[in-house]
C-alpha cells in the first residue's frame, strides 16, 4: 500500500525539493523571528485564544459585580461581533457551525454592553437561537450563568448540593473521581448554587428574547439525546434529590460550604487563580462575593486581579480589540519554543550557534525554578509515596503540574544540558513514572482518573468530566523517557507502548486529545514509537506512515481543523495549514520517511508559505479544551512547527541517517 500511496502522491505535486541554501534561509529566517519573541528573562509566552464564551462571561462577570470598565467593554465588544459567524451566531473555533450555547453567551454579553437587540447583528443571532430550540436548550454552564442572572429558575440547573463535598472517596461520585479542571470549577460553583446570589446586574439587562418558552414554565431542562442509558437513570436521580435538597439542615450545609473554602482557599495561587483557568478563576470570585467577603479582602482582591490578568488589551483606539484568554501558556511555549530552536542549532550550525545556546541557557535557568518540588498537589490523592517533579502549564500552579509539559520541558533541559539538569531531570522522571496509569497510558494531570459513569450525570452535559489516559500524552511520557535512557524505565516505556498500539484507529492514525486531532495524535505517537527504538517497519508505524501519506493535500501541505472532533473526516481541511503541516512532516520523518517525496513536497509547500518576516500564518484553532465543546488556538504552533520541521529534515539530510535521535 505504501508504493502506491508514493506513486499517486508523486503524480499530485512536481515543485521541486528547495535548495540547501533556500532551506537554510528558511531555517534562518524562521530561527530569527522565534528568538526576538523571547521575553528578557528567558521564557516564551504567545497569546491562547478560546471561543467567544471565555470574552462573554468576564463581560458579564463585570455586570455581575458592578465593576464595570465600558472603554475595555468597547474593545471586547469589537472582538466578539468580528467573530460572529455568518450563520448568525458563535462558532466554538475559526470557521466552525453554529453553537447554542456560545452564542447565547456572546448575545447577553453584547446586549450588556449596549447593543441594540434590533441591530441586524443581534436579530440574526436571536434568529438563530430561536430556531436552535432556544436558550432553554444551552448547555449546563450557560444554564448556571443564567440562573445567576436571574434569567431561569435554579430548577434550570441541575441538583449539585455543595454536600458533595462531604462525600468519602469510597462514593462513586466524589471531587476526587473528576479531572483537575472539573474540581477546580465545581467547587465554588457548587457553593454559589447552595447560596442561589443574584447579579448586582446594574444595567438589569435581561435575555427572556431568547426563549422560546417562559423559563418558569419549562419542565424538561435535563432531556436527551443522552449518551448511554445511564443518562435517563441519572436524571431520575436528579429529580429524586432536587426536593429532599430543601431538607439538609443547615448545620450540615454550612459544614459543606466550609470544606468548599478549605479546597479552594489553599488553591487559591496567588495571581494566577484557582486552577489558574478561567472558569475556576470567575467561580471563585463570585463565591468570594456570594460569602460576603468584602472586595479589598486579599482573597477576593487577588482572585480578581488573576482574573483581570488573563485579558489580551491590543490597547484604546478605535480599532482596537480585546479578549480573555481561558488560561496563559508560558511553561509550554517556552518548551516548545527551545525544543523549536535547539533543532534549527542543530540543522544549521555556525553562525547563530553561540546566540542560541544562550538563548536556550536563558529558557532553562527560566525554567528550572518553576518545577514544583515543594508541593504535593491533587495527584498524590492517587499516589501519596510520589514525590513531586513537574511542571505547570501556567507561570504558577503548583497543585497541577501536568506530565505533558513536564515532559516536553524535560525533553528540552535533556537536550540542551543533561548534566547540569540532572537533579531536575531525575525528579521529573520518577514523577512521571509514578503518575502512569493501571493500563499503561498517562492522563494529564492524574492517575487512572477514567470513571467513565461520571460523565453520564446531568451536570456533565460536556462529557468531559474526567481525565482517563490518552494516546497523545502517553507518546510525550514514552519520548521523554526513552529519550532519557534509564534502562530501568523500560518496563514503564513497554507499558506505555501496549497502549499505544490497542489506541490505534482502525485507518492508522492515532485520537488527538490535546491538539487537532488526529495528525497530531499520529505525529505524537510516531516520534514515541520512534524514541522507543521500534523499527520503522513495525505494522503499527507501517499503517501510521500510509495514514499521513493518504491525507496529504495536493499543495504538499496538510490540514485538518476543529470539525475531526464533530466526525468530520480525520485529517482533513479545505487548505493547508503550518502546524499541520509540521506535525506530519515530523511524524513521517520519526517513521524513517525523511527522503520520501511526500516529505520534501511538505518541506517545499513550508518554504513557499513563509512570509518575509521569517513566520508562517494561520487562523484555524489548533488544539482543544474538551472535544465538541471547548477549543483553542495556540498563536505560538505557527511558528514552532514548520521551524522544526525543516530544521530536522536539514539535519537528517546533512547525518544521512533515517532515525531521529531525541524523544520530540
């Protein structure tokens, strides 16, 4: 199959291979305009954009509060109506149908502002919601965000007694069994439910337009599709609890409310907020408010200022923009952007070769003080003997390392200095050892954390309350420590590799969770088959290679946007886009196809795509919160994998070797 697939990618394209020099030029120009972009201490960080939900809510948690900034609701009023899409509402990504949910958020929001509910904007986006079932049919946050408001009644949510904190690991449904970022968001959410806080809203700006039947007549605000038939059990439970919620004796719920505060308050994280992502972050400010603690109180005031901190101001003109980011990624982007960096010093060295070793020394002594060495966060729930090791994904969240950056930033101080990183190296590795879960895979930020009858519960409308482990995060887990060497992790590594084959698709890529999709599944999971040792013809790699090779487009290129995770077609796009691109070109090139044509057609489609200042562009989102619900796009992937890309394909071309020798 592979022959042919050759062949007929052989007769899509003619361009030429570039030549070394106009490689090395790409590679230069590239290399330029990723180290100017390094802060003066040594990290990267590049903006992190949502769907228009994250800009709606802080419009509205303004409302909420009464601390209202109209020039900075100017400005993100501008961002949201250039996002509307043509179908008359919010899309979750670039380009994307229409959604409910995000589109009643972005109406309210822009009707908080000021905007006329008669202007044509604001009529075709009531049209279409109105013709989607109404907001009545929102999703469950959409439905907490309005019950706060006063919009529907509390019954319009459903029944998640702060109680639940109280509940003993043994339970099936504790805070314990739900993913880092549902704990994190639950908990204050739980405590406003409890409370039942009314917006200070001083503008008494209302939606009642919206639904299509008076919200105090609606019975059947948890209904199908469900997703098993756990579904239908689930929602007679919640109608079961909903009146016996009105009998806990209040000793009981201020007990429960006081062990909300004791998870948040130590979570709390200074400036970067509880979980250091926005909805925990906003959830709770509010249970601060909801609690009476006074504004200038240091808990209330910090937990708004991290809010405040996440906005991206392009500044006052007329012109300009502003949005919330949902989270920052500085951890990340500085991995990514040294590993980016250290293959361009690799491919072409010489002239800039001094300048990015002290770049890289700059990211590394940036990097190493932010390993969290001193806290036992959530994890050790699972696995108390572990010792701490990893990174955050944010300047500062010490209760959620996750072992995908600690990975990639292990991968790069590997590298860079194995000698002088040692003691940080070996920490990570034992954390990330001990973080494996029962079947061999890793999840993000904990250990066997796939109870998958949790995401049947009313609340869980999103299905992503749990973080089981995934092929993506599993392949970074598997390079890091392989690429390591540790004859003693191989076990651990053989492990992780039986997870990775029962994880393959039936086509021969692999389910991206953390990225889109499923190319940067396969590229994650070649380069792990690829550190591992496996040979390049091994049926798993075999069947992978003949995957990308048959999704390549006739530019040379490849592209795939956010609509793989809504059954789309895997691994395809109406364009070709450069982190996609990137991605497969480095999976092919860890399968041993770094002089197969599909390979220099890609590398000749990076070349022709750069633009003058050394960058390659790209709108479409690139990543993923929660599949189907929540998606991001990382402004840094633009240039971090089309420099790596044709960094290793020059280095490979100038070794004559076909194995990549480092886990990324």
């Amino acid at each position: 199959m592979l022959n042919a697939l050759q062949e007929r990618t052989d007769s899509r394209h003619d361009r030429s291979t570039p030549s070394d020099e106009q490689l090395t030029a790409a590679i230069e120009r590239a290399q330029s305009a990723l180290a100017t972009r390094q802060r003066p201490d040594g990290h990267w960080l590049f903006d992190l954009e949502a769907d228009a939900t994250i800009p709606a809510e802080y419009i509205l948690l303004e409302h909420y509060l009464d601390r209202i900034d109209m020039g900075l609701q100017r400005r993100l009023g501008l961002y949201l109506r250039r996002i509307q899409g043509e179908h008359g509402g919010w899309p979750l990504y670039h380009g994307g149908r229409f959604d409910l949910s995000a589109t009643v958020k972005a109406y309210f929001a822009l009707k908080a502002i000021g905007d006329d509910v008669d202007a044509p904007h604001m009529a075709r986006a009531r049209s279409a919601i109105l013709a989607a079932g109404g907001a009545e049919r929102a999703n469950v946050f959409t439905r907490f965000q309005l019950a706060l408001f006063g919009q529907i009644p509390w019954r319009g949510t459903p029944c998640m007694p702060v109680e639940i904190m109280l509940l003993p690991r043994w339970f099936f449904f504790n805070i314990w069994n739900t993913s880092y970022w549902s704990r994190t968001v639950m908990t204050p959410l739980l405590v406003l439910a409890a409370l039942r806080p009314v917006a200070r809203n001083p503008h008494r700006i209302g939606v009642r337009e919206l639904f299509r039947a008076d919200p105090e007549r609606v019975r059947d605000w948890i209904r199908g599709p469900y997703r098993s038939p756990w579904g239908p059990v689930f929602k007679r439970i919640d109608a079961t609890l909903r009146p016996l919620e009105r009998l806990v004796p209040g000793p009981l719920r201020r007990h429960a409310i006081a062990a909300a505060r004791r998870f948040v308050e130590p979570r709390l994280n200074g400036l970067d907020g509880l979980g250091a992502i926005y909805p925990a972050m906003a959830n709770s400010v509010m249970m601060f408010d909801a609690l009476g603690v006074p504004a200038d109180d240091p808990r209330a005031a910090t937990a708004w200022e991290s809010v405040r901190r996440l906005l991206v101001d392009r500044g006052d003109g007329p012109e300009d923009e502003a949005f919330c980011q949902p989270c920052v990624s500085p951890i990340w982007d500085t991995g990514l952007a040294g590993l980016a960096l250290a293959e361009a010093a690799a491919a072409v060295p010489g002239a800039h070769s001094d300048a990015t070793a002290a770049r890289l020394d700059q990211a590394a002594a940036w990097l190493r003080p932010r390993q969290v060495l001193d806290v036992k966060g959530d994890w050790a729930v699972r696995n108390p003997g572990l010792a701490p090791g990893g990174w955050a994904f944010q300047y500062e969240n010490p209760h959620y390392p996750d072992v995908d950056d600690t990975a990639v930033v292990g991968m790069l101080l590997h590298r860079h200095d194995p000698a002088g990183n040692a003691r940080a190296l070996e920490r990570a590795r034992a954390w990330i050892v001990g973080m494996q879960s029962r079947n061999g895979g890793w999840g993000a930020f904990d250990i066997d954390n796939d109870l998958d009858l949790l995401n049947h519960i009313p609340f869980a409308d999103h299905g992503a309350l749990l973080d089981p482990p995934t092929a993506d995060v599993t392949a970074r887990c598997v390079s890091f420590l392989a690429q390591l060497g540790d004859a003693a992790d191989r076990p651990v590594i053989e492990h992780g590799i039986d997870f990775l084959r029962r994880e393959q698709e039936a086509d021969g890529s692999w389910f991206g969770r953390w990225g889109t999709n499923y190319i940067y599944g396969t590229w994650s999971v070649l380069c792990a088959l690829n550190a591992a040792g496996l040979p390049h013809d091994d049926p798993m790699i075999a069947r992978a290679v003949d995957w990308l090779l048959s999704v390549q487009r006739p530019d040379g290129g490849w592209g795939e946007d956010c609509a793989s995770f809504e059954d789309a077609t895997p691994g395809t796009y109406h364009e070709s886009l450069p982190s996609q691109t990137g991605w497969a070109l480095l999976g092919l090139m860890a399968a041993g196809q770094r002089n197969h044509p599909a390979v220099a057609r890609g590398i000749d489609h990076l070349t022709r795509t750069q633009d003058a200042g050394g960058e390659w562009q790209e709108l479409p989102y690139n990543a993923v919160g929660f599949p189907r619900v929540f998606y991001l796009r990382y402004h840094g992937y633009r240039l971090f994998f089309p420099l790596m890309a044709l960094a290793r394909y020059r280095a490979l071309g100038r070794s004559n070797g076909d194995r990549v020798q480092h886990g990324f």
